[in-house]
C-alpha cells in the first residue's frame, strides 16, 4: 500500500499538498476510494480513504490507527565521511532501509570528494529525498534525517561532548588489530543510542585516529579483509543492528 508522511500529526481528516498530492493524483492516478498510509512526525501511522481531489490537493478521511514495529529500539548514527561519486547515495539507501535514524556526510583529510556551500546543500538536499524514497519503500514509520556536510574532527569534538552514558560511539578503523566490532558491541548491551564512524576510501589519517582514540571513542575492527567504503557502512549498521536491534527479529 502505497506510504506518505506528512510534517504534522494524524488526523480525522486530512488535505495533502504539494509533491505528495501530486503525486497520488496526476502519476498514480488515485481514485476517491483508494487507501494509502500516513505516517505522521511522531512515527505514528494511520490508514486513510481518499476522498477528494482538486488540482493541488488531495483529501482523505482516517480509516484506523495501525500498530507497526517497523523502528529499531536502538537508535542509530551513521556517521560517513565522504565517499568518492554517487557512492553515499547507495549507502543512505540501504542505511535507511537498515533502520538508521542519523546520516551524517563528513569531510575528513583523505576524502576525495569535496563541496563547496552551495553544491552541498544540493547534495544533502539529494540524500534525503533518497532516504525519503527509501523510507516509503520500505515501510518505515519514521524518516531518517541527512544533516549538512560538516568537518570530521570539528564533528567528534561536538558529539563526544554531547554524548551520554547510553551512546555507544565507535570508528571503524582499518588498523585496529585489538578490538572486534563484536567485541565493543557486547561491551554496550545497554546502549540505545549508536554512533558508527566510517571512513572514505583512503581511511583515517593518523591525526584523525589519534584525535578519536583521545576523545574516548572506540577504534573497532570490522575483520581482517579491507573493506570499500560503502561495504564498511552497510555491514556497520547490519552488525549493530543485529546485536542490539531489530534485525534478527524480535
């Protein structure tokens, strides 16, 4: 069944503008009658008739409440920095489909790719409206929100400082021969907030490890293959979820 969400909370009645409306109306050619889903900023989600349609609007009545486990327990953090070509857009996909709640591009020293103001507010714009997509296509109850670009180490800096005693913060680092994923993960089983750093294709610079390991964030390995950028995210947030989410069923 077709999803939408809407940045407001569920209603009796409801009156959809803007791309959503044109959307329903013009491409999927809906009809008075025909049901969809509408999940609201609060992540709860309901099922509605339609029941109008004007040229820029589309109304709707609420049929039932429904109950849906579709969010993680945990929250979660992919913290990515900056991959080269169109590689983030597949990872926001499949991060959001994984159940992350936080997408944040990082710019860090071995990054290839670089954007000044204006072309990264273009590409944010671009990663959220494919978390969007991912998010319906998925049957998510909440969207995942991609922050602006922002430097890594000023990044840290920020997050450690405003981070509790229920975060678990941990970089994926290549060199990291002591600690497992795994064996971090069983260290915080009372966690509900993950953050996972991921590096760019050329990893971590010495500064940037050495800056982590003296903010008190974990250095974890994620096995003894190198990875790609993009398969270090996607199986970051697939172990995470797994240990200490909704992946392996509930």
């Amino acid at each position: 069944m077709r999803r939408i969400f809407i940045k407001a909370l569920l209603q009796d009645e409801l009156v959809i503008t803007g791309g959503d409306a044109h959307h329903l109306g013009r491409v999927m050619r809906a009809r008075a009658g025909d049901r969809i889903m509408v999940a609201d900023d609060e992540g709860k989600v309901g099922e509605y008739e339609l029941t109008g349609f004007t040229e820029e609007s589309v109304s709707m009545r609420l049929v039932q409440y429904v109950e849906e486990r579709t969010e993680s327990p945990v929250e979660l953090v992919l913290a990515q920095c900056l991959p080269k070509g169109d590689k983030l857009d597949m990872i926001v996909q499949k991060a959001t489909e994984l159940g992350v709640n936080i997408i944040v591009p990082l710019a860090s020293d071995n990054c290839v790719a670089r954007y000044d103001g204006k072309k990264a507010q273009a590409k944010q714009e671009k990663w959220q409206k494919i978390a969007n997509e991912a998010g319906k296509q998925c049957g998510r109850s909440r969207l995942p929100v991609v922050l602006p670009v922002q430097p890594l180490q000023r990044w840290l800096k920020e997050t450690m400082q405003a981070c509790d005693d229920g975060t678990a913060v941990c970089m994926c680092y290549e060199n990291e021969l002591q600690q497992g994923i795994k064996e971090f993960l069983q260290a915080w089983r009372d966690a509900k907030r993950f953050v996972a750093v991921i590096g760019p294709e050329g990893g971590f610079s010495l500064s940037e490890a050495s800056l982590a390991r003296e903010l008190g964030i974990a250095s974890v390995s994620l096995g003894t293959r190198i990875l790609r950028a993009e398969t270090a995210a996607i199986s970051a947030v697939a172990v995470i979820q797994y240990e200490n989410g909704d992946l392996g069923g509930r």
